[in-house]
C-alpha cells in the first residue's frame, strides 16, 4: 500500500506535472493533497477543500450544506456527484464521463491510490460533447431509419426515425437483437445481411419486408455499411433504410402502363401499316378506271370532264403519297440502329444529293457549318431527318429574291444544338406549338401531307433528343429548327447529352 509521504512525493509532483489534464491527490476528508499546473489555473488549493477551491458548494446535498454553513472545513462533506468514497472503499476507479463544470462538460475519474487517498483528473471533452449533439440532431432529423449494431448484431443506438418505425424507444433496443423485435425468420435474414457486412469488411445493399407495429408490412432498402474504432479495427455496423413500399408499387404500376403503352401503340402500328398498305389497292384501281375513261373516250373528252379526270388523279396521288408517308411513319420505330458513328454533315450532304433537283430548281443556297459534330445514332433515320428538315424549308421558302438555308451548331444554355435556319415565309406563333402534330400545315396552298415534322419529331426522340421551332412569323425572315442529339464527346468519343 502506498503511503501518504509516497504520495506527495517529488516523483509524485514530477508525474503529476507532465499529466495533460488538471489532476490532483486528495485524501478522504477532500483535502488536496497535491495538484499539477492545470489544476492549480482552474481553482485548485493545495491544502483546501476540493469543493471549496473549485466553488462546487453549488453541488453539495441539501445535508452538506447545512453541515458545511455549521462547520466550512468539516470532513466529509462532497459533491453530489463524486465517487471518493466508492472509489476508496472498493479500491478501484469510477468514472463519471459528463461532468458539468465550469461550463464544460468533463470526462472525470477517481482512482484509488490508497485506503485513503486518491488520484482525481478530468479531461474537457464539451468539444467532444458538442461533436455529439450535432451528430444526435442530424440523426434525428433524417427521415431514414438509421441504427448502429455490434459486431453481435446487439442494437447500440438509433435515430428518432428508428423510434418510430419500431414502437420502441432507443433505450429499449440498446442490447437487444432482431430476435427481440421479430419472428425468427425475419430475425435470421436480417442478421444473415449484418454477418455479410461484418464478413467482407464492405457495405452491403439489401431489400428486406419488415413488419412494424405502426405502419405495418413495410419493404425497406437498407444500405448496412462497417464501422471501425480508433485503433481502426472492425467494431459494428451502421444501417440506414428507407421505406421504398410506394415507390416499388410506383415503378410496379409504371412497367404495367408502359407495356400497356407500348401495346397499343404496336397495335396502332400494325393498324396503320395495315390500313396504308391495302388502301394502295384500290387506289390503283381507281387510276386504273381513270385511264379507261380517258381512252374509250378519246376526242369526246371536254374542258368539263378533263377537269374532273385530272382533280381524280390529283387526289389519288396526293392520297397515295399520304399512304406512302404513313408507312413510312409507321416503321420508324423499327430497324433503328442507336449505336453507330454518324458524322452529321456527310448525313446533311447526303440529305442535300436526294433534294438537289429542287434546290437548283428553286435556286436556293444551302451553306453547312465545318463544326457539325458526330453524333450516335442510326444514320438511315438521321438521314431521312435532315430530308425532312431542308424539304420543310423549300415548301415554305416563298417567293424570296435571295433564298438560303443555314446549317450550324451552338450552344444553348449550356447545351450544344444543332439549327437549320431559312429566310422564307417563318410560321406564326399561333401555329408553333402544333406543327410537329400528325397532318398538320401551316397552309394549305402547297404540296405535302403534314407529316414531315411528326417524322423529324419521332426521329430525334427515338435518338433521346428534342426539337423545338423558334420565328417571328414574318415573311423574310423564316423560321429556326433547333434539335439536340446524343453527341459523341470530342475528347472521349463517347455520347453525350
């Protein structure tokens, strides 16, 4: 047993002075034996009262304080919460690990050094405190269910969410395991995912049906990820859930309208492509009578009824090229080939090969931007859009000295698009938001069945892009038709948006 000359020793003061923290030896009265620097700057008296030099006579029981007003330096008197006496009686350390103090919170031991005396040290940890605070605040204002578990699968803490979805306070789950909470096969499969993260030292996604007494069967997406302590060794596991139960029923209800969706719109296709292709029949036939008539009538055909024959012919071919659009609108989601390299001015200068007669005719000028960028696409597809872009641009060009049609790129808001801008009739606003609608024209004095745009709208969609019209709708000038594409990065040669 060390003795009390020990304990205030040289050596002893000299150890004392190299603890990082205030620190003291007291004996059983609460009289301070010795005390280093740190606890000297706090209040600490060499000779005094511990719960006098450190003004703790707020702490004292109702008792001590009238023993203590009787008689300032009777023996015995304490703080409520001190631990001399346990600490003393069975020679061990206590520790009070929140203290408050001076205006802190203190991490505080009593270490028995001897039968009467004791070694008394804190550590402020109101930092560490605060740390925990905010932490407890953040916890508790997610919406996840967060919750902490041992190596054992035993719960060591959760959040008020936690709280809620269980029917039971933290206080209750600390020490527990899902066995407690659930029936055993729940229990086994929740603990099996928790032995998978502490197994592999990685985190783990799972989907688990959970019961809970409040909002009843519940699927919940759990990402369970380690835990390791200061010595950086494996110690727990954090996991946090989310209730997804309206989401997967959400997304459940989302694949049935989808293919609901893509149903229809098949059987929509198989109509029109139906429909389209046995109308060419009679057609036919009708052309066919016409010419009959126009033969076995020879001579005898007058102003009257050439007029008629000619307006039959004029409507047949009209609906015959109709019928040749809707075919053609009918098969544009088919065949596609979204992944090939496509260099946009070779499929513009192809797209000009195909028009070139009317071009000339119409003597218009076409200028094409160097900086056209690739894009990944089917090239067939983008073909038939940038027919159906310049096509759109020569039927509504009007009767302008100088025409031209424009073909470049830019950026919008940060996004790169690509424009074909002509200086023709323009379209009025009141007709911009529909002329992308199914056999829809601006007028209709002039050639084209309005499908045209429906079919660069398609395109470009199936493509994962978008279209829109931008003019003033005066003559001169035009309109603008912007579009976006999957690009290919310059860099990467990988698409982009």
């Amino acid at each position: 047993m060390i003795s009390t000359a020990e304990i205030v020793s040289p050596l002893t003061q000299t150890l004392l002075g190299v603890f990082p923290h205030p620190a003291m030896i007291i004996n059983r009265d609460r009289q301070i034996l010795s005390a280093n620097l740190h606890a000297i700057e706090a209040g600490a008296e060499v000779g005094g009262l511990c719960w006098q030099t450190f003004g703790h006579a707020a702490c004292l029981s109702d008792e001590h304080k009238m023993l203590s007003q009787e008689n300032p330096s009777a023996a015995g008197i304490s703080c409520t919460f001190c631990r001399a006496d346990k600490c003393l009686d069975n020679y061990c350390q206590e520790n009070d690990p929140a203290v408050q103090a001076f205006g802190k919170t203190l991490d505080t031991y009593w270490i028995a050094i001897n039968n009467d005396s004791y070694l008394h040290y804190a550590i402020d940890v109101t930092e560490h405190e605060g740390t925990k605070a905010l932490l407890r605040c953040v916890l508790d204002s997610a919406n996840d269910l967060i919750y902490f578990k041992d190596l054992n699968s035993t719960y060591v803490g959760c959040n008020k969410a936690s709280e809620e979805f269980t029917g039971i306070a933290e206080r209750d789950q600390i020490g527990k395991t899902d066995f407690d909470f659930f029936d055993r096969e729940i229990a086994e499969i929740i603990v099996k995912n928790d032995q998978k993260v502490i197994a592999s030292h990685t985190a783990v996604r799972t989907e688990e049906w959970v019961p809970s007494p409040v909002f009843g069967r519940v699927l919940l997406e759990t990402v369970k990820a380690p835990i390791y302590g200061p010595d950086g060794k494996l110690c727990g596991l954090v996991g946090i859930s989310r209730d997804i139960t309206e989401r997967k029923q959400a997304e459940k209800e989302r694949e049935a309208l989808i293919e609901q969706l893509q149903n229809k719109t098949e059987e929509l296709e198989r109509f029109t492509y139906t429909v389209s292709h046995g109308l060419k029949s009679p057609l036919i036939t009708i052309r066919g009578f016409v010419g009959v008539l126009e033969e076995s009538l020879g001579e005898r055909i007058d102003d009257d009824i050439r007029h008629s024959l000619d307006y039959i012919n004029s409507a047949a071919t009209k609906m015959s090229s109709l019928l040749d659009d809707l075919l053609r609108l009918s098969r544009l989601g088919k065949f596609v080939n979204l992944n090939e390299r496509v260099e946009l001015s070779s499929v513009f200068e192809e797209a000009l090969n195909l028009i070139k007669g009317r071009l000339l005719g119409e003597k218009i000028i076409v200028k094409i931007a160097d900086d056209l960028p690739a894009v990944t696409g089917d090239r067939i597809r983008l073909c038939e859009l940038m027919q159906n872009l310049l096509e759109n641009a020569i039927k509504y060009m009007g009767e302008q000295p100088a025409p031209f049609i424009e073909v470049g790129v830019t950026e919008i808001g940060g996004e790169r698009a690509c424009f074909v801008r002509d200086n023709g009739k323009g379209i009025p606003e009141r007709y911009q938001a529909k002329v992308f609608g199914l056999f829809e024209r601006v007028s209709t004095d002039g050639e084209g069945t309005g499908i045209g745009l429906s079919m660069v709208q398609r395109i470009i969609e199936l493509h994962g892009g978008r279209v829109w019209v931008e003019s003033t709708g005066v003559t001169g000038e035009g309109a603008t038709f912007w579009f976006t594409l999957p690009w290919e990065d310059v860099q990467t040669g990988t698409p982009t948006s």
